[in-house]
C-alpha cells in the first residue's frame, strides 16, 4: 500500500516579494493622496471674501455661477475614490454647519500634503493617523477657549456672523440685507420649548424671477407661485404638505367627505401680486400660524436667483449653528494662526514620531491664512510671518482684513464665525484624512 504524500511546507514569502507588495501599497495610498489634493486645490481659489467664482457647465447645458464649495464639488465629475471623499466631506460639512465647505476641503488638501512628506520620512500611516486624532482634539479645546459666548437676544452678533457668511458670496453687496433677513427668519421659527434645535424646514425660500436682490422680502404667511388655473393638482410634495398644513395650523384633506370646519385654516388677506414677468398668491394674516416663515427671493436673471438663495441658505444655516452652540469665533485666519502656534508648542513636549506629527498638523492649518491673503492680492509670505509674531505677542485674535488689505483685530472688524462651523471643519478634515492614509488597497468589483 503507498503511503501518503506529504505536502511540502508553503515557504516564507522572499524578501522581494514582500518589498513588491508593500511598494504597491504604498503607491495606492499616495495615489489616493495626489488624487484627493487635486479637489482640494480646485476649490481653494474660491476661498474667502476675494476668492474667485466657478462657472460650471453641466451636460444639460445648464450654466451655473458659484464660489460655494459645496454646490462646486457637487457638480463636479469626480471618478476617482479617494477624491470622492473629499466631495462627500464637504457635504458632510454643508449639513453640520451649512458653512465653511471650502475651507474643511482646503484644510484637508493641506494635511494630506504634510501626510506625504511624512510618509517620506518612513513613519508609519497608522503613527500618522493616531497623532491626527490627537492633534485634532486638542485644536477643538484651543478653539473652545477662544470663542465667546453669545445671546440669541443679541441680534447685532447674529447679523455680524451672517454677514461674514455672505461677504465671500457672489451677492456679497446685499448683505446688509439678507443678513438680518436671515437671522430674524430662523429666530422667528425657534420653539420655546426646544431652545436649542431649529429646523430650517421650517424657513421655506421661493424664488421669483424679476426685480433685484433688493427686492427679496420676508413674508409671514404663504407664498405661492402663481402658474396656469389648473382645477385639479396632483404630485404634491409631502414636505410641502407639511408645510402648508403647519403654517396655517389646519389639517390634510384626503377625502371631501373628510371637509370639517375645524379642520380649515384663516387668513385676513390672500392676494394676487404681478412681479416681473409672473405671479404670486400671498397669504397673510393667518390666524393662529405655526412657526414656520417665507422669504421671498427676487433676482434680474436666474443665474443670480440661484446665487442668492444659496447664499441664503448659507446665512440661514450659521443662525443655526449660533443657536446651537451659542459661541462666536473670530474669522480671517486668526483661529487658524493661534491653533498653529499653540499646537506646535504642544508638539515640542511630545515624544518620538507623535512629535513631528502634530507639528505638522500645526503647519498645515496655515493654509488658510495663506490662500486668504493669497486670493486678496496681498503676500502670503509676509502677512502669514506677521500673524506669527502679533500671535506670539498673544494678540489671539489678530487675523487677515482683506478690504483693508492689512492684519487687524477680526473681532474688532465684526468679521466672525459659528464657533460650530471652525470645529466641525477640523474634525472632519482630520477624519477624513484618516481614512485616506488607511487605505492601502482598491478592490474593483462588479
């Protein structure tokens, strides 16, 4: 009887083969790492209150005007994995804060950067990756001890904060007006019961071609626009429903036989406006009206139109990050510079690799007083050395005044921020990038 064969122990992976395949890996992630940096720098242009606009030109051939990083990324046809999680950070910005969606993109292009050159020096992703957490962490504490409280009952603040919103926005000239137009919509819409929530659902934007910005009012009641007298309407929008039924405090009628006087809503006046080249049917004076409100957004063409009810929902969306979290932070590139300085203090009581890690995590958040003084025409070079030294004077809240083409205090100057919107734009940068130096392989499947 033969015996049986005996297998062979499998040998140890060779020395090349084991260079081969570590070599792939780390040419996925840099390649993951040039892809991602290129949206970031494709947007970076669009930063701050003098960055440059996007004309995007859809398939459809639909032409849109627009320096909000979101609606740029959005638009744009973006193949490769990596960077998609650059389109998706700066939605998940865009939902968390409503603002601040170019500069969570830029700063995440600038960590990635400092992550290559580290990843030249041989340290490893996982070191990278833990020390960013870190660093991450202790920015969202220097951040905290920075910003100021603020009132709700403190309108003045509210409408500085919107306006900083509006200035980087192509409609930046109506900001006098939309700014408090903004604040008083979402303050209209807070329930005493929930001080802290808002739910912009509740703040319903219609648009209406004719007029200028100028023109665009807030409007207790319902706005409809008026289109041909068709008898029976079919399709509704729930959210639309809700809307409606909320606003006049009534009930849905699904059937006629369901029609009860307690189920109607009241109003003192509907009536019939001619605006531009169109109509609208204006309800107001409704009795017993829910929390919601209406704005009423006009512009000359509808590339403008569109341009400012974005801009609107920006201004909208940092309201309500103030009622939130009730703390203003200082703009202009001074969180950003105090955060840099006070982290590579930090960096230099650290120990081994972690030490190199967090200083360059410090470095790379310099580039948002860098692309701002960049996009202002004024010297990078020059007004980020300056900011160093005012900063290191402990002049915290020093930062970039691009009017003024000159460094003075931001707060000062009434240019401020959510303190919601500088946090979750370093948090969701850091995680981000993250998950980019962790990934050291594609899987294609169908």
């Amino acid at each position: 009887m033969a015996s049986p064969a005996v297998q062979a122990p499998r040998s140890a992976p060779s020395k090349t083969e084991s260079y081969v395949d570590n070599k792939r890996k780390d040419d996925i992630r840099r390649a993951n790492i040039v892809a991602a940096r290129a949206v970031a720098d494709a947007v970076r242009t669009s930063l701050g209150p003098k960055g440059m606009d996007k004309m995007i030109s859809t398939a459809s051939g639909e032409v849109i005007i627009t320096n909000d990083g979101a609606t740029i990324l959005n638009k744009m046809e973006v193949l490769q994995p990596a960077a998609k999680m650059l389109v998706e950070l700066s939605k998940s910005q865009d939902i968390v804060a409503g603002d601040g969606t170019t500069t969570v993109v830029v700063i995440a292009g600038a960590l990635l950067k400092q992550c290559l050159s580290l990843l030249n020096s041989g340290i490893h992703p996982t070191v990278i990756s833990d020390s960013l957490h870190k660093a991450s962490l202790k920015a969202v504490d220097v951040l905290t001890a920075m910003a100021v409280p603020v009132e709700l009952s403190d309108r003045d603040s509210l409408i500085k904060s919107a306006s900083t919103s509006l200035n980087s926005k192509v409609v930046s000239q109506y900001s006098t007006l939309l700014a408090p137009l903004a604040v008083d919509a979402v303050l209209s819409v807070v329930d005493p019961a929930k001080p802290d929530l808002v739910d912009l659902r509740d703040v319903k934007i219609v648009k209406k071609l004719g007029g200028t910005v100028d023109d665009t009012e807030l409007v207790k009641g319902l706005v409809f626009d008026k289109k041909a007298k068709i008898l029976v309407i079919k399709d509704v929008e729930r959210d639309e429903i809700e809307f409606i039924t909320k606003t006049l405090n009534c009930l849905p009628i699904a059937n006629v036989e369901h029609f009860r006087a307690e189920k109607l809503g009241y109003a003192d006046l509907v009536e019939e406006v001619s605006l531009g080249d169109g109509k609208i049917v204006k309800i107001t004076g409704i009795k017993d009206m829910g929390r919601t409100t209406t704005v009423l957004v006009r512009g000359s063409n509808q590339l403008v139109l569109d341009e400012a009810e974005r801009s609107l929902h920006d201004a909208l969306c940092v309201v309500r990050c103030l009622v939130n979290k009730r703390f203003l932070i200082a703009g202009g590139g001074a969180p950003e510079i105090e955060l840099s300085r006070q982290l590579g203090a930090w960096a230099k009581v650290l120990q081994g690799m972690e030490s190199y890690c967090v200083k360059s995590f410090a470095e790379a958040l310099e580039v948002i007083p860098y692309t701002l003084a960049e996009n202002a025409g004024l010297n990078p070079i020059a007004i980020v050395t300056e900011l160093r030294n005012r900063h290191a004077k402990g002049e915290i809240n020093t930062g970039i005044n691009v009017r003024k083409g000159q460094i003075t205090n931001i707060l000062e100057e009434n240019v401020v921020q959510p303190l919601l919107v500088s946090t979750s734009a370093i948090t969701l940068a850091t995680e981000c990038v993250r998950m980019i130096l962790k990934i050291d392989d594609i899987v294609t499947v169908r």
